[in-house]
C-alpha cells in the first residue's frame, strides 16, 4: 500500500541502511586498529618488541648460578669481548681486594665485620705476640729435620717441636684472655662469646704481620682505646 504523496522510488531501503551501518563500524574499527590502540594497551610496536625480546630471565639466586650464566653468555662474545671482560673482571677483583685489606667495612669477610672485631685486630696488631714466631720457627725445625736426617738431630728436634707448641699455646691463651677483658670492658653489650673472640685473636697473631688481612691498622706500641 503505497502512502500518501510519496512515490514508489522513493521508499527507504532497509537492507541499504544495515549495510551502509556495518560498512561504517567496519572503517571506524580499521581505523582504531591502524591508528593509536585503546588505552591501557600496548602500542603495535611495543606488543612487537617484547616478543622478540622474549620473557626476562630472573636474577641468579646462588654464586653458581651466577657463574653459570657469566659462562654461558661468554659463549657468544667475540675473542676481544672476552679479553675486555676479563680484564675489567681483574680489575674490579684487584679494587675490591685493595679496599678489603685496607679495612673498608663493606668489603671484609663476615668474620671480620664489626666494631668488636676492629678492635681485637688493633689490640693484636698493637703487640708483640710471641705467636707470630710459630711460623718461622717450625718451618726452620722441619727444615733441620729434613737437610740432617741424624738419629741424634731427630731426638733433639722432637721435644724442641713439643715445647714449641706448648709455648704457642700458652700465649694464644694470654692474647685470648687479654682481649676478652678489654672488649667486655669497651663493649659491655657485647653477645660473642669469649671463646670465638679468643680464636680470632691467637689466629691473626700466629700469622705473620705483613701477611694479615685486613692489613695492620696500627703500629706496634700504639695505644688502643
């Protein structure tokens, strides 16, 4: 039934109009997908990037692990990148030993860290321990032993190397004691026992003073307080 003052050419299209619809929602989502993407979304380039770059891999947990990975990635390095890398490697290792022998805090041993332990190195290193001779001493007494092989010599070198340890032992124990006494009296709040204290001390006084580490920060005869 055709309406009053419109012709039949002029009757609206309804199939036209869905079509004309779907072709403009079709050319907006085009346009959104080559243009910028919604927000909270990657760009094409980044979404692109990170997969050609892959997942991260996390950071290593143990020191094996660490050298694990520092020799797989040598793999891919060139021969000069290698000698580049091993020498700022040495480099860094020869700073971090010059800094740990100069008594830098962050760079000692845990069993060298710490104000009471500072303190026992100073009170070793301010005295003239008998300990440092064991050293020299026995390396001389195993050296007779060994250039004259006397049954006389040996007899007389056997109890020389008996009253020599008992000497050291005796001093290890005064070196403990008087570093116990001092470290309770400037340290009253201190928890480490008397006994590991004591070890440390006649350890670092056996040794030889140039070959301490950390190096001597004291002289001998100076007052530590």
């Amino acid at each position: 039934m055709n309406l009053l003052g419109r012709k039949k050419d002029n009757l609206p299209n309804p199939d036209a109009d869905v079509s004309a619809d779907v072709s403009e929602d079709t050319a907006d989502t085009g346009k959104s997908a080559r243009g910028t993407a919604p927000k909270g979304r990657p760009t094409p380039k980044r979404s692109e990037a990170a997969r050609r770059r892959g997942p991260v891999a996390p950071a290593p947990m143990t020191a094996a692990e660490a050298r694990k990975r520092r020799k797989e990635m040598r793999k891919s390095l060139t021969r000069e990148e290698r000698k580049a890398e091993k020498s700022a490697r040495r480099e860094e290792m020869t700073q971090r030993r010059e800094k740990m022998m100069a008594g830098e805090e962050a760079y000692l041993l845990p069993r060298d860290r710490g104000p009471v332990r500072r303190f026992v190195r100073d009170v070793v290193d301010s005295r003239r321990n008998v300990l440092g001779l064991f050293m020299p001493s026995a390396l001389g007494l195993i050296f007779v032993m060994l250039a004259v092989p006397s049954i006389q010599v040996q007899r007389l070198l056997s109890p020389a190397m008996l009253v020599l340890v008992v000497i050291m032992v005796i001093d290890g124990f005064i070196v403990g004691r008087k570093v116990n006494k001092l470290v309770d009296a400037k340290f009253p709040d201190n928890t480490e026992s008397g006994w590991k204290l004591g070890f440390y001390a006649a350890s670092r006084a056996s040794q030889l003073r140039r070959m301490r580490a950390p190096r001597p920060q004291v002289e001998r005869g100076d007052k530590v307080t």
